[in-house]
C-alpha cells in the first residue's frame, strides 16, 4: 500500500511539474483564478445593492400600507401592495432562475398577477454566457482549464517515450493514470480554492440571513464532482489517443456539446415537448375560465343571484337591504373566492407544463453533466424553480388572506345604507400581517431531484470505468517503440 502511495504522488508531482513548466497551463490557471475573484467580488456587490434596494422598497411599500387614511375596505383591496422576493444567501454565487422570474409581485383583489421583470425559465442554462458568476467559471471555464492541464497528461508520456518507463520503473497502469488525474485535480482545485474561500468569506461575515452549512457543503460537493469527472475524462482520453492533438480536439469537442450545445437543445427540446402559453395567452385564459364561473358586479348573474337567494333563505328577509350583513362585502367575498380558486387552478396546470419541461432537462442531465450540476448548484443555492415558486404561492396566499380580511371588514363594519360613504379608521390597516417569505428546505429541494444526483454519480464512475484502474495495462497505441 505504501508503495502504491509512493509511486501514485512521485507521478502526481511529476504532472504538476510538467504543468508548472508549461506557460499556457499557468497562465490559463490564473486567469481562470483571477475571473473566479472578481466573479465573487461582482456578484456579491450586485447582490448586497438589489439586496438594499429590495428592503428599502418594502420597508417603505409596508409604511404606505400602515399610513394609508381612513378609507372603504373595498377601496383599499383596489389600492393593493407590492411584495419583493428575497434572494437566498447563496444566490450571488448562482443566480439560478432569479434573474428571470421578477423581482416584485402586485398583490390587489379579483386578480393574480405574475411576478415583474421577467418571465423566462429554462434559458438559466445560458446565463452563464452573459452574466459572470462564480457557478460560471466553475461550470464552464474550470472544466477548460482541465483539459487543458491533462489533455496531454498520457498522451505526451507515450510520444516522448517515457510511459514505458514508467512501466519498466515498477508503476503500473493503474497507479500512473491515478497519478496523473491527482496532479490535474491539484491545477483544479488551486483555481477553485480561491472562489471557495472568497465565497465563504463572505458568508461568514456577511450579516444578516446565514445559509446553512449543508447548503455549503451541498455546493461544494456538487461541484467537486462534476471537476472530478471532467479530470478522470481527460486522463481517459489522454490514454487513448495516439496524439496529444487528437486528445485536445476530442475534449474540446466534448466541452461543446456538454457545456454548450445540450443546454440550447434541451431548452429548445422542453419547449418543442411541453409549449408555455405567453403571459397574454395565460391571462386571457384566466379571465375566459372566470367569465364562465359568473360576474360579481352583476347583479343578475345566475351565480350570485342563487347566492343571494341563500342568503335571503338562512335570514329569512325579504331584500339585501334587511340583511344583518353588508351583502356588498359577501358579494366581494364570495367573488374573490371563487376567482382565486380559478387563477389557482390555472397555475397549477402552468405549473404542471413548467415541471415536465424541467423533467425532460433532467433526463438530458443524464447526457450532459453540465445541466445536471447547475440543477444541483441552483438546489443547493436556494435560487431554483421551486424557490420562485414558493415565493409565488406564498404570494399568492398572503394576500387572499389580506383581501379576504378586507372583505370581513366590508361585510360586519360597513353598513349597506350609504355603503361607499363610510370608512375604516386607519389604525386598521397597521394590524394586518407583513409578508414573510419561507424558502423551501435544502432536503426538500435535493429530494426532488433523483435525477440530476445519478446523473452525476455516472459522471464519476463511467470514466472511472473505463479508465479501468483495475486492469493490468494501458493501450499499447504508439508504446512499441519511443517516438524520434
């Protein structure tokens, strides 16, 4: 064992040496390193401004709501409120699909609306091309680093002539391919590190909301992975090309299709298997599915009319106007109700669409380990889908809650006579509740994603497979005889 060891680390030291004297490699590595720094330097600033921004627009929306004058409940469920969604701790380091899924939410009565400032979903696995963040060079431009480092870490070896002396030296297959992936892993991890440092430097002194050490450490993991597999790849081809050349044009043909063709086609694919409606679409749709259901500003509608009449039953008067209660509000009331559960139902199914179009990129992960890695980095992150959608229905929750509230007020403190005249006085509106976001659980959101999680266990042990570290001998391709 200990000559193992031995013979695996005088190999290592022997890649790191190899990779030491050859410029490109280093100044690859610290350029790759540099954009890694200020990747976390850039993000973590935007993110601490939106941040600032964000709170102050709250802390001044939740002060107009507490300062509004005396006024009709059903005038204040007309003047609404804005929401603004928090971004999790970790979202400097991966956005995720924060970048498109808005940054505030108008909350008013008979209606839902979307999210403002954006509305794209699955075109998250191209952020990376236009916005630098840390989960971007370690998802796309580590894994160039790589190969590299270590396209040439076999390859060269068998042109020079030495691999069989390495051989003849006593090291055998496995430990020289153990050796060289050791030393690649070594460039990979000296331009990570820096990121991960930075990052956790600011976590660690960041102040106000943590995220959890399992979300560290999930990021961490997720990534050292997906570089683990990318290095035990390389090696792998190394091994097998009779070229240091034909090595280069092999990996740099797999960064392509991995990093940047699978995620165009998947997204393209998704859509082509499961359509979103536009915004425009979905909105008409909602307001076609409500029409059906009845119009509460009618005061013949079938719907309300039968309602009316039950209500006129259960306290045996004659007219609304010998009701105990405003029927204005149970109108309100009951409308809001009933659009509520219509726009509800309406999302779910969009929800529905949005889920299987994640469930065909989840499957293509399998393929590509690029989109698996940033599903998981997005998990561990908290900026994944299921997080905007939290934020929604929690939304969505809050503020039926709000209207409904303002619809008892209507219905027990407004009188039907001279109904539009009257007002709530405004200490009123400071004892409604404030709206609190809860993130969903990192063991919830990891849980959901059997898919991503094998795709990146493959990613390791399929090159492990076939580099074959428990066979007896490399390829014999050019190992006949030293190169001149």
């Amino acid at each position: 064992m200990g000559r193992t060891m031995s013979n695996i680390l005088l190999i290592a030291r022997r890649q790191v040496g190899a990779m030491r004297e050859d410029r490109y490699v280093v100044f690859l590595l610290g350029l790759v390193a540099a954009l890694g720094i200020v990747s976390v330097l850039g993000a973590r600033h935007h993110a601490a401004s939106e941040a600032e921004q964000r709170a102050r627009y709250q802390a001044l929306v939740d002060r107009q709501w507490a300062e509004q004058p005396d006024r009709h409940p059903h005038r204040v469920i007309h003047y609404g409120f804005l929401v603004f969604r928090e971004e999790a701790p970790l979202a400097f380091f991966d956005p995720g699909v924060g970048a498109w899924a808005g940054t505030s939410l108008f909350l008013e009565g008979h209606r839902q609306n979307s999210a403002s400032f954006g509305d794209a979903r699955h075109a998250t696995a191209l952020l990376s091309f236009g916005r630098l963040t840390p989960a971007a060079v370690l998802g796309l431009l580590l894994p160039l680093l790589v190969v590299a480092a270590g396209f040439a870490s076999v390859s060269r070896e068998r042109e020079q002539g030495t691999l069989p002396l390495l051989l003849a030296q006593g090291a055998t297959p496995a430990q020289i391919m153990a050796g060289k992936a050791l030393g690649i892993g070594t460039a990979a991890v000296a331009a990570a590190l820096p990121i991960g440092l930075i990052t956790a430097a600011f976590v660690a002194t960041g102040g106000g909301e943590q995220p959890s050490i399992a979300r560290m450490l999930a990021l961490a993991a997720t990534y050292a992975a997906y570089l683990a597999g990318w290095v035990l790849l390389t090696v792998w081809v190394s091994s097998r090309r009779a070229s240091s050349r034909a090595a280069l044009a092999q990996l740099v043909a797999i960064w392509v299709v991995l990093c940047v063709a699978a995620p165009r086609l998947g997204a393209s694919l998704a859509n082509a298997l499961h359509p979103i409606p536009s915004r425009a679409q979905f909105t008409a749709g909602v307001e076609e599915a409500q029409r059906q259901v009845g119009d509460s500003h009618n005061p013949d509608d079938p719907f309300f009319r039968a309602l009316r009449d039950e209500y006129l039953a259960r306290y045996q008067v004659a007219s609304v106007e010998e009701l105990p209660v405003n029927w204005a509000g149970v109108v309100s009331r009951k409308g809001e109700e009933v659009t509520s559960r219509i726009s509800e139902e309406q999302q779910l199914e969009l929800l529905a669409l949005h889920r299987r179009q994640d469930r065909v990129m989840a499957w293509l992960g399998l393929l590509s380990p690029h989109l698996a890695a940033r599903d998981l980095s997005m998990a561990a992150a908290g900026t994944g889908p299921e997080a905007m959608e939290a934020f929604r229905a929690q939304a969505e929750a809050h503020r039926y809650d709000i209207i409904q509230r303002l619809n008892d007020l209507h219905i027990h403190e407004i009188h039907h006579e001279n109904d539009r005249a009257q007002r709530i006085a405004r200490q009123e509106w400071a004892r409604f509740p404030v709206f609190r976001q809860d993130p969903p659980s990192l063991r919830r959101v990891l849980a959901d994603r059997p898919l991503p999680l094998t795709a990146l266990g493959l990613w390791i042990a399929l090159p492990l497979a076939a580099l074959g570290l428990g066979r007896k001998r490399l390829p014999r391709v050019g190992m006949d005889r030293p190169s001149r």
